[in-house]
C-alpha cells in the first residue's frame, strides 16, 4: 500500500510531481471543508481561459458550483438563502460534457456532505461514470475543528466554542448541533463511501502540508498536467477566519436574532451578507488579535481519532499522497497565557454598516449591465452616497 508516493514512484512535494491522470478524466474535488478547497477553486477560476490549451476544462461561470453540489446532495441551502434546484446542478453536468475529450475539473467541499451510496453513485454516474476520479483533500482534524466552529456560526450557531467540542468530542452520538461535521470530518468513512461508488483505484487522497503553501497547487497541476505554477493562490478576504472577538460578537448576536424570532431571510441578508461580508472585506486581522485556541484535552482526542481514520483509510488500498502522520499531530500550545479578546471599534463598525447598507438595499450603479456587484464589493464612499439620497428621499415623502 502506497502511503507518501503515487503508483509511479513520484513523491507528491517531489519536484516531478505526481502522474497525470488520463485525458478526459473527470476529476471531481470533494473536499471536505477548511482543506484547502477555497484556493484551488480560486486558482482554477483565475486560469480558466488558459487551461484549455491544456486540455483541461474548468467547467462554470463562477469559483464555486455550489448551488449545483447541494443540489446534487439533496442539501439545503445556507441559512436563510434560496435553495438550489435540481436546473443548477443538471447545468453543471451538462458543461462537464461539453468538456468532450478534455480533462474536466469540478470542485465543491459540499459533495462531502453526500451521505448515502445511492447519492453518490448518481453523481458519479452523472458526472462521467468510469471517467471519474475522485479526490479527498486532508488537513489536520485538529486545525479543521476551530476553523468549521466559526464557519458554523457564521450561519446562524449560538454554541460556544468548547460547549460545542463537548458535543462533537464527548456527547455520543456527537451529531449535535452539527450533524454535518462528522459527515464530512469522519474521512475513513467519507473515503469508503466514495470507494463502494468508484472503486479505490479511482480515488486519490492527497495530504495537505501546510508547511508547504504551494504543494497542493503543484499536486493538481501534475494530475492535470499542466505547467508548473500555472496555478496560483487568488486572495480571497471574504473567506478569511474569523478572530475569537469576531466570532463571540457573531455568535452573541445570533443569540438575540433567534430569540426574538427574526426570519431567516433576514439574517442571509443582513448578517451573513452584510455585517459579516462586509466585515471581513474591511478589516485584517491585527498580530494581537486573539485566535481562536483548541484546548489541549480536544486537541488530543481529535489527533486519536485521526489515528484511527489514517488506519483505515490505508486499509483500503486508495492512493494516498503526502505524509500521513501530519494529520494526527497535536498543535503545539501557544506559549503565552490567554489573551482577553476584545473587538475593535473599527471592526465593529465595518460590521454594523455593512448590516445598514445591506438592510438599505443599496442600489449600485455598473459599468456594464452584465457585472453585478453585491455590498461588500462596493465602496464605502459610493455606498454613503446611495445611502443618503435614499435617507433624503424618505424623509422629502414624509
């Protein structure tokens, strides 16, 4: 069993890279989340116009066919948003065939939620059958278990960060309040489903380094077979983590939203779209800001559980690239007694506007009918201006 080389001998940090997958392969990402699914969708994105003279294909007008993924899983949208339909994903599939003889990239940690083989076989069937080759991304549980609590609150979770380790880690059968965590974070398991639908020789996991930033842009570019550094990292603030402060000040106002029974419409809007997006794309994290910290007991009890799913998954015989070990590692404590987190003024404010200016509705005017922007892509001084002709508006009516 292959665990840090390929079938070919390659080393998946070796400068040769691993070997490339057929012509016409379907590559189809799965994720899960938080393993670097978000850089390399931007990567592929951004070379979408160079690819094909590879003979690869990025099929999609976006970043992220994520409408077309929960469709396909049978999955709600987020909070509050429109659910997708079975047209999105039914057009994602017939653009991979109008990839014909090509290489086709697809990419969505939301196929990780996908929970049963008939689902699976579907999407494998739909997508290319034989042509299928799928792909796991894996990162450390332990770095995976903060990053998925603050992305849980930004829809909606009012569960404090160590309440919520006590229900993944120690309240059996660990499926509140997120159901969906071990779906996709359980990866033995998520590797043996998508086995029983392919086959483990159509199955590559690929082992994130995050010592190394570029090493995963480099594993996709030798499966596909294009030219090294073709790929590269887009910066994407909207999807930065959120510091502790962040996220407490987040997840207090959830608390408020839910108890005074305010329409989840609302809070897609307002919140996740506004407050928050507009927060992220408005404020950088400052050196003092304080993380969000796993306490040592949790760290542990996920490094033993990733022990176990390592175990597993090289018992099926899928091809496993990097160094699996990294996965089960505790991270080392900081050094440093606990920082008070505070939120800054600033942050705040950034928060509260783009909460005001999403509520407004503001109307933005576009260089060409075709580009939309939405509030946080908007800038604040156009926004001010749309903002108090509105207010002027209203108060000329009354």
């Amino acid at each position: 069993m292959e665990t840090d080389c390929t079938r070919d001998g390659a080393r998946a940090n070796d400068p040769a890279g691993p070997a490339q997958l057929p012509p016409g392969t379907r590559l189809l990402h799965i994720g899960p989340h938080k393993t670097g699914t978000t850089s390399i969708q931007g990567a592929l994105f951004a070379a979408q116009d160079r690819l094909p003279a590879h003979g690869v294909e990025f099929p999609g007008h976006t970043r992220h066919p994520m409408e077309a993924a929960l469709a396909a899983v049978a999955r709600p949208g987020m909070l509050g948003d429109a659910v997708p339909t079975e047209r999105h994903w039914t057009t994602l599939v017939r653009q991979v065939r109008e990839a014909g003889d090509r290489t086709a990239v697809i990419s969505s940690e939301f196929f990780a939620d996908a929970e049963d083989d008939e689902t699976i076989a579907r999407i494998a069937g739909q997508l290319g059958g034989d042509r299928v080759h799928v792909l796991v991304t894996l990162r450390p549980l332990a770095k995976i278990m903060p990053s998925q609590w603050q992305q849980y609150v930004q829809n909606g979770l009012r569960m404090g960060y160590e309440d919520w380790l006590e229900h993944m880690l120690r309240k059996a059968p660990y499926e509140q309040p997120n159901p969906s965590f071990w779906r996709r974070h359980r990866h033995d398991r998520l590797v043996a489903r998508w086995a029983r639908a392919v086959g483990t020789e159509r199955i590559t996991v690929v082992v994130v380094d995050d010592r190394d930033r570029g090493g995963l842009m480099r594993t996709f570019e030798g499966l596909l077979g294009l030219p090294a550094h073709l790929l590269q990292p887009v910066p994407d603030t909207a999807n930065r983590s959120l510091t502790l402060a962040e996220t407490e000040m987040l997840r207090n106002l959830n608390k408020e939203f839910r108890g005074n029974g305010l329409p989840d419409e609302l809070y897609s809007r307002l919140v996740r779209n506004g407050a928050v997006m507009h927060m992220k794309n408005s404020c950088s994290p400052a050196p003092q800001d304080v993380k969000i910290s796993t306490p040592r007991w949790a760290a542990e009890a996920a490094a033993g559980i990733a022990a176990e799913m390592i175990d597993a998954i090289t018992r099926t015989g899928v091809r496993v690239m990097g160094e699996p070990a990294l996965l089960s590692t505790v991270p080392k404590p900081a050094g440093e007694p606990p920082r008070e987190p505070r939120i800054a003024p600033e942050v705040a404010a950034q928060a509260l506007y783009g909460a005001l200016a999403a509520a407004a509705e503001v109307p933005v005017r576009h260089s060409t009918p075709a580009k939309s922007r939405t509030v946080h892509q908007t800038s604040s001084v156009e926004l001010v201006k749309v903002l108090g002709h509105r207010c002027l508006r209203r108060l000329r009516r009354h």
